[in-house]
C-alpha cells in the first residue's frame, strides 16, 4: 500500500485503542499517525492542548511563570529556546503537574531540529500523551480533593486492605472510574480527529 492508502487503517487502530483505552499501543500509534502530518501541524495539537491546560496549572503554580514563557517561545519560533528553564526540574506538587511538566519539556525536545524525525514525532506523541494525563489528573481530583489531600498525607502508608502503598490504591482508583474512562476515550478521539482534519480528510 501507498503512504496514503495507508492512513485510514493507521487512524482506525488509534481510535480503536482510544476505545480499548490500550496506553500500551496508544502513544506509538500516535507517533506513527503523526509521520503522516507535517511536523508543526501535529506541534499546533500539542500546543494547543498545553495552553488549554496552562490557567489550572498556573492556577496551582503560580510561580511557574516558565511554563508560559516556554509555551509562547515554542508558538513563536517553531524551536525551543537554547536552555529550557532550570525551574522545570523543581517539584511541582499538584494533580498532573508532573504529567505537565514532562509533556512541556518533550514538547520542546520534539522542536530540536538537530535531533532525528522519528524521534521528534516520538517525543511529540510522547507530550500529547502526558498532557492527556495531566488532563485527566486534574479532572478527577478536581472532582475529589479530599482524596488527593489524603494522598499527600499517607501517600506512602501501607493501605490495610490491599497491602498497597495508598498512593498507588488511589491512583488505581483514578484510572479505573468510569468518568475517567470516558474522558479518556473522548480526548484520544478527538486528537485523532484532529490529525485527520490536519490530513483534509
């Protein structure tokens, strides 16, 4: 099959993982879906998604001025800046700012021009991926912050039921509630409708 005869099979793999939630094909489908866009229309779904979620992440951060300032530099030149910001490497103490972080700084990986295609389109899908997650952290905790409270303060206690750290009780928790699930399959759809409009299909 010719690249173009190819798409619609790789578009409908990645919106039948969307469905299945199936994060362990989910960001390689990603990267290869991305090979078939230019390199700065699958860079404007990133940072798209990035600025919807900056106010939230502000919000919690409000120090965090870098991660504006780095979002604005990448919209503006298409590359990153010649050192990315040394306060991206601090702690960031909210639900999916960690997600966040690490998406922003893939982000900016993927605009070095210097480094490998594949790799760019791989650390792009790799920053959709986790500001999926950031998205979803956020959503969740935002609808129960009694519990990301309780996951700072025990965090690390041994849960009496299950033998498990809390931390990762509730974060399986997360993962598996049914409104996470949904939102889960809806973001994914709609990134993978996004490409598709960015193919003029």
């Amino acid at each position: 099959m010719t690249a173009m005869a190819e798409i619609p099979a790789i578009l409908e793999k990645l919106r039948a993982a969307a469905q299945e939630r199936d994060w362990s094909l989910l960001p390689d489908q990603l990267a290869e879906a991305l090979t078939h866009v230019e390199y700065f229309a699958g860079l404007e779904i990133a940072l798209k998604r990035a600025y919807e979620h900056l106010p939230y992440f502000e919000a919690h951060h409000p120090e965090a001025s870098w991660a504006r300032a780095l979002l604005v530099w990448l919209a503006s030149y298409g590359a990153p800046p010649a050192d990315l910001p040394m306060d991206a490497g601090l702690p960031h103490h909210s639900p999916g700012a960690a997600n966040y972080v690490s998406a922003l700084i893939e982000v900016a990986r993927s605009a070095e021009r210097k480094t490998p295609y594949e790799n760019r389109l791989r650390f792009l899908a790799n920053a959709i991926s986790n500001l999926i997650v950031a998205e979803l952290a956020a959503a969740w905790y935002s609808e129960n912050a009694d519990v990301w409270a309780f996951q700072q303060e025990a965090g690390d206690e041994v849960d009496e039921e299950t033998g498990e750290p809390v931390r990762q009780v509730i974060q399986a928790s997360f993962w598996l509630d049914e409104r996470t699930g949904e939102r889960d399959r809806a973001i994914w759809l709609e990134v993978v409708d996004q490409i598709e409009q960015k193919l003029g299909r």
